[in-house]
C-alpha cells in the first residue's frame, strides 16, 4: 500500500509540474493597487474577430492573451507580431524584462458612444508562451497566475530569474527561482542564474522536466533527502557541472536527467536503493571516468541495476 501510495503522489506532482492547478479563482488582494499599476503601465489594447488580445505598455513592449472562458479569465500567449503563425515561426519580440499584468482593460464605444470597458484577469501563461525566447532576462508573475502550462519556459536561456508576487497561491520564488508555493516542486531553475553551487531546499520533493536545464554556470548540486523524483531531462546541457550529491529518497532519475553533463566527475549517492533510472540518464563518455560514492556494502548492488552497471569507478563511505 505504501508503494501504491508513493506511486500515485508521484504521478499527482508530475502532472502539477506539467499543467499545475487550473484553478480559476479571482483574488481581490491588493487589487486597487495593482489596478492603478496596470493603468499606468497599459497604453493601448485591443481584441480581434478570433478573441485575441493584443496590448502594448509603456515599457516599449507587447503581450498577447487568449480569451479562456465567458468569466473574464484569459491567458497569456505566445507573441504574434510579425505574422507568426506558431510560436516557433520566426523570432519572437517577448525580450527583456517581462512583467505580466493581473488583469487587463479594453475600452470600447457603446451604442450610445458611451465607453465600455471590459475587464480581463491574466490566469494562466500558455503552454509554449515563452518557448524559445532567448532574449528575455526576467519574469514577473502577478497574483492571479493560477496555472502555468508545459513548456511555458523552455529554451528561454537568458532568464535570471522568476520574481512571484507573494500574494500568489499557487506559486512562489526564492532567490529568483520557481516553485509550488509549498516550496514541494522545483518548477525552474534560471538558465543564467550566476550561482556555482546550489542545494535543493528540504521540503523540495520532485524536480520538474527540464528545471536546471542549459545552466552553465552550475558546478555543484546538492539534492537533498527529501527529493524523490527528479523528471526528464531536469539537469540537460549544464555543461559545467562537476558534483552531484544524491539524497537517500531519491527513487526516479527521468529520462535524460544528465546528458550533456560531459564535465560530471563524482555522483555522491546515499541511497542503499540505487535510484531507477530511465534508459540513457547519463553521458556515456563519463563512466569511464565518474567516480560514484555510495552507501557502505552497496557497491554490488549498484552494479546490477541498470545504467548504474556502467560506471566503472566505485567507492563506499
């Protein structure tokens, strides 16, 4: 039951790390004051015959939301300046300093030429919103953001970091990276955060597909005893990174944690369980050469158990 149970927990946090929570509920937290900050900020808005809303702020930039339903809520998109047609079409204008709103206003004339303003609340980031944008460098996520979708960063190799306002409910950053807001699920680590060495917070318990992925800058990770999955491809292309410390919860390295890792020379494993790797987790060119610490007793079992046969260099603490 027990091993049932883990399962399941699993599954539920992957998922989380893939499509989150799509709650849809309204806040009124500070919503005064964040009204009068997107009044300032906002210069022009406007909505097409597909529901596309287009709106540009004083900041030179332009940010584009989806209608996601009849109650006001939207979600931010990929850009579509330049007649792009999919957010890998051409290279997108979302660059810089990206603050996302809370909610945004379009203002249109009434039958009676009486203004209408409508009201939108910026609830999600879409799937592929930001999906190759290597000239963004920072992102803001309002309070209202309640579901952050697959692939909503990926590739953006210039951001330094993720700044969540604290009134969020579903997320938050620390040190400018991206959780939960229970802090339980590492949702992404900054590509051009400048650190050397960095240890996975305690109550961090799944680190999410490609969360550390293309940092080049990384040369140690600590991954602490509270850490039981660590997903597909989470550590891809830190070219830099030497040491890798295992905490003794580890149960799942995904598919491609590690490949492109060329320069990892020690893994520091305390887990009497050799963790169960997916097919192909680490660069081959390293075993040779990888020296693999693990529990007293437990180099045998190491050496039986998938990709773990393949290290050639073993020593027991």
């Amino acid at each position: 039951m027990r091993k049932i149970n883990l399962f399941i927990a699993l599954v539920l946090a992957i998922c989380f790390c893939s499509e989150s929570y799509a709650k849809r509920v309204r806040t009124a937290k500070n919503e005064t004051d964040v009204y009068l900050n997107i009044v300032v900020k906002q210069q022009n808005a406007s909505i097409d015959k597909n529901g596309l809303i287009t709106v540009s702020y004083n900041n030179g930039s332009t940010l584009y939301y989806t209608i996601l339903d009849n109650f006001g809520n939207v979600s931010l998109t990929w850009d579509r300046s330049n007649n792009r047609q999919t957010y890998n079409d051409g290279v997108s204008a979302y660059k810089g300093d990206i603050e996302i709103p809370s909610f945004i206003t379009i203002e249109s004339k009434g039958e009676k030429e009486d203004d209408i303003v409508m009201t939108f609340n910026v609830c999600e980031i879409a799937e592929d919103a930001f999906n190759g944008c290597s000239e963004v460098t920072s992102v803001s996520i309002p309070y209202s953001i309640r579901n952050i979708r697959q692939n909503a960063f990926k590739a953006c190799s210039s951001i330094q970091s993720f700044n969540v306002n604290e009134n969020n409910n579903v997320y938050m950053s620390q040190d400018g990276i991206l959780f939960s807001k229970s802090q339980n699920i590492l949702i992404n680590y900054p590509a051009q955060k400048q650190d050397s060495e960095y240890t996975v917070p305690e109550n961090t318990t799944i680190i999410c597909p490609e969360a550390f992925q293309g940092n080049k800058h990384l040369t140690k990770v600590t991954i602490g005893d509270n850490v039981t999955a660590i997903s597909d491809f989470a550590f891809q292309n830190c070219a830099n990174l030497e040491y890798l410390h295992l905490g003794n919860s580890v149960r799942i390295i995904g598919k491609g944690a590690f490949r492109g890792c060329p320069s990892l020379n020690q893994i520091h494993s305390t887990n009497v369980i050799p963790p169960h790797n997916c097919p192909i987790v680490f660069d081959s060119r390293i075993k040779p050469l990888c020296n693999v610490v693990v529990p007293t007793g437990q180099i045998d079992n190491y050496k039986h158990r998938l990709e773990w046969i393949d290290f050639q260099n073993y020593t027991e603490e």
